[in-house]
C-alpha cells in the first residue's frame, strides 16, 4: 500500500492516471477526498450502504 501511495504521489510528473480508483480492500475510498466517490459514481461504482465500493460487482476479474 505504501508504494501504491509513493508512486501515485509522483504521477502527475508522467502523465494523468486513474488515481480515484484506488481503494483499499476493505472498498473504503480515501480519507479527505470527497471528489473520489463522485469520479466513482460517475464511472458506474456501485457503492454498498456503509459507504465502501462494492468490490464483489466492481473488482476487475482476471
């Protein structure tokens, strides 16, 4: 997850990437930034009751 984060923090410097759908996996979004659930939303995430994507009907499937 640290690494995750250290690279995303240096992204801007290569190119604009879909940082927004990083969550952890539990689904919860990152703290303090509320336009992370709209960019989601907008993408068709669905979102369970407490607030956390749903990963089962979101997760990328290999």
């Amino acid at each position: 997850a640290r690494q995750v984060g250290k690279i995303l923090s240096a992204a801007s410097l290569y190119g604009e990437y879909p940082c927004h759908r990083v969550v952890n996996s539990a689904g919860r979004t990152a703290p303090d930034w509320d336009e992370q659930t709209d960019l989601l939303l907008e993408e068709g995430v669905t979102f369970k009751p407490n607030g956390n994507v749903d990963l089962k009907a979101c997760q990328w499937k290999i």
